[in-house]
C-alpha cells in the first residue's frame, strides 16, 4: 500500500499543474523506488464513489468473476515484477542555432534521462553532422557524461570552413552497457555572401562604392574612360583618360606585395591571425584602463572584421553596450550584445541581438547557467520555449522537495 504522505504530496503537484514524468524524475533523485512511485501515482487518479448501486443477480456474479480475475492478473503481476534495467536513458535534441555558415558553430541543447534504477553511470556521448545522400561524417565532436536522474547542457559542433552549403543531419549517440540512444535534427548550411570590391555596394570599410578602405582610392572617374578592369583606376588627366594600376588589388587573384586580402594572398590570413593573437589582446587590455585610445588602435585596423572584434572587445573589457552600436558586422555586433548581457547579468540586452536564434541562444544561457525563468516567454522558437518551461517546472519540484526534507 503507498504511503498517504507520498499521495497527498504528489496530488497537491499534479492539481498545481505539474507534469508526472518530472515529478517522477524528483522523486527518484530523493530516494524513492519505481513501485513506490508508480503506486503513490496510481492511487493519486483513484476516484472516490460515494454512491449506491443496485445490481441483478446474474449482474452481481458478472462482476464478481471479473473482480476475481483482476485480483489474479494483479497477484501475478505483483509477485513476479517485471525487472527494470539497471541503465536505461532517454535522449533528446532541442535545436537553438541549426542554421549556420561554414566556420560557425551549430547550437543546440542535450536533454538525458535516466530511466533505470541505477542512481549514477558513464556514458559515452558521440555528435556528429552527416551528408544525408552520402552519409558523410562532416564532423563530429565525442564526450563522457555522467548520468544520475535529468540533465540538459547546451552543445556546439563548430561546421569546417569548406562545408558546402545545403541539409544535413545532426545526430547524436549515447553508449552504455552495450546499448544505444539515438537522436536526430535537422541542420541547414548556408552560403555566406561574401562582401567583395566588386559588389557595386557600399560596404566593408569603403568610403564610395567599391573604392576607398581596403578597396581601390576613390578619385575622379572619367566618363568613357572605363576599361572595365577594377584594378585599375580610371581619371581624366588634361582632357585624356588614364587607367592607373591599382596596386595591391584585392579580387584579382594575384598575391601582391604588402596585400592583406584574405581573397587573394594566403599571407592575409596570416596577417588577420597575427592581428588577432598579438594586437587584439594588447588592445583589450589596454580597454580597462584607456578605452578611448584602446578605440583609436581598433579604428586604425584595416580588416572590417577584425576592427569590428578589436570594438566588441573594448565593449566586453568596459562592460558597456554603446560600443556594440559601433561595430558594422551583424554577427560580431550580435556577439557583443551577448557576452556584455552574460558578463553584467542583464538579459535585457539579449533584445538587441538581430537574429532570433542568437537571440534565443542568449536567453537559454540565462536559463542554463543562471537558472533564470524568467525569460521563458521571450523565447521566439517553440521547442526551446517549451524546453525552458519544462526546466522552469522541474527546478521548482526540486526546491519543493528539499523543502519537504
């Protein structure tokens, strides 16, 4: 017979709303047995009958037989239980960033069940993103975790830079006692539109279109005197056109001397890495005490990308947001936005990010290392909404719990 206690504590949850299933995962983390649990939740839907019923003959031997079955079914099932795995887990994705660019991280959370009766466990968990058609591993990322009752951690498997833009799968494997778990998403690559000096856009560090910053200087162009050629610059001198070598030039796939185009030179990524090991962190350090001349430094950078980082991180360094206003690249401006909210413990800042899966991406970081709820409603995507309401639930059944101890 279950104990009264556990009844009454389980009926006051369930009529407040709370789903069984984290009720059960509570209780097994405090100690009860599956019986015990699964007795105390059946007699919690027994109704009370507070009626008389007058009944035939024939009527009450009917049900006199059937009751004696069911005792009989019950003894049965009673005395010989069937015996519940000793490691037993349920897995399950929720997507939060599963469309990307090549070079960017997918982001998704990992949910782990534990339905067996041992109380604690290693596993061996194994990510990887596949080609569909060919079942290509892409990449794949491997990690031991150990199991006791409910877990959810936020995940990332970084996509190479040569991926080719299309669907794949995210798919994720747990090991144990020589069984398996099994999940699966859906994941999209996209083709990032690269700003080039041949766009006809105002974009990058130019100060005309496709002229100034990194690209060609901007002068006075001719009328007639195009040769169509962007590595040259086109002008009237006295009344005659001229088609002035532009030198170093970026997009003509020739790696000239002094050239920081990442397009053209190899040396440019170097150079970008160079930047991004030795001046990117001088310069953050230097935020902390003279942020203005730390900004001088950043604007003074050549690649868009990296003055745009070399920003994020004086905003990061001074714990302030009005210097992500400053920085033009959406994704880096998004990232600032985010690790300032994180770093100041304000996830009212998460509202500023553009895209909304970065943006939900920075809520649910508030729910999975802070524990708060509170954003719950601001999430956009519906599985994540409702991954964080399930925590939301199962976070207040365990601070009931403890309080009842």
């Amino acid at each position: 017979m279950p104990k009264k206690r556990l009844v009454n504590y389980i009926k006051s949850l369930m009529q407040k709303g709370y789903d069984v299933s984290n009720i059960r995962n509570v209780l097994l983390k405090y100690g009860y047995t599956d019986k015990e649990i699964n007795d105390a939740v059946s007699s919690s839907f027994k109704p009370i009958i507070r009626h008389e019923i007058h009944l035939s003959h024939t009527t009450a031997l009917v049900i006199i037989f059937v009751f004696a079955s069911l005792i009989g079914i019950a003894s049965f099932f009673y005395y010989n239980p069937s015996k519940v795995p000793t490691e037993l887990l349920d897995l399950n994705l929720e997507p939060v960033a599963t469309t990307v660019e090549p070079g960017e991280s997918i982001v998704f959370l990992k949910e782990l069940s534990n339905l067996g009766s041992a109380e604690r466990y290693d596993v061996v968990i194994k990510q990887e993103i596949i080609e569909p058609v060919t079942n290509k591993v892409i990449t794949q990322k491997i990690e031991t975790r150990a199991i006791e009752t409910f877990g959810s951690t936020q995940t990332k498997i970084l996509v190479p830079d040569d991926t080719k833009a299309g669907d794949y799968i995210l798919r994720a494997i747990v090991e144990y006692d020589n069984k398996k778990a099994v999940a699966t998403l859906p994941v999209k690559i996209v083709a990032e539109k690269k700003e080039t000096c041949f766009d006809s856009i105002k974009n990058q560090n130019e100060d005309g279109i496709d002229c100034g910053g990194i690209c060609r200087p901007c002068g006075p162009q001719a009328i007639g005197c195009n040769d169509n050629n962007p590595c040259t610059d086109d002008v009237l001198e006295n009344n005659e056109c001229a088609n002035k070598p532009i030198v170093p030039c970026c997009g003509n796939n020739i790696c000239e001397e002094n050239e920081v185009c990442a397009a053209d030179c190899k040396k440019a990524e170097e150079y970008s890495q160079l930047i991004s090991t030795e001046t990117l962190e001088k310069i953050k350090e230097l935020a902390k005490t003279n942020p203005n001349k730390a900004l001088q430094q950043c604007n003074a950078l050549e690649v868009p990308d990296l003055k745009d980082t070399c920003i994020g991180n004086i905003g990061e360094a001074q714990r302030n947001k009005n210097y992500c206003s400053q920085i033009s690249n959406p994704r880096i401006k998004d990232l600032c936005y985010s690790n300032i909210a994180k770093s100041i413990n304000d996830n009212s800042l998460c509202e500023a990010i553009s895209i909304e899966s970065r943006k939900d991406s920075c809520y649910m970081t508030f729910v999975l290392d802070n524990k708060d709820y509170s954003v719950c409603g601001k999430i956009t995507n519906k599985h994540l909404r409702q991954s964080c309401e399930s925590l939301k639930q199962l976070n207040e059944l365990n601070q009931q719990a403890t309080s009842q101890e």
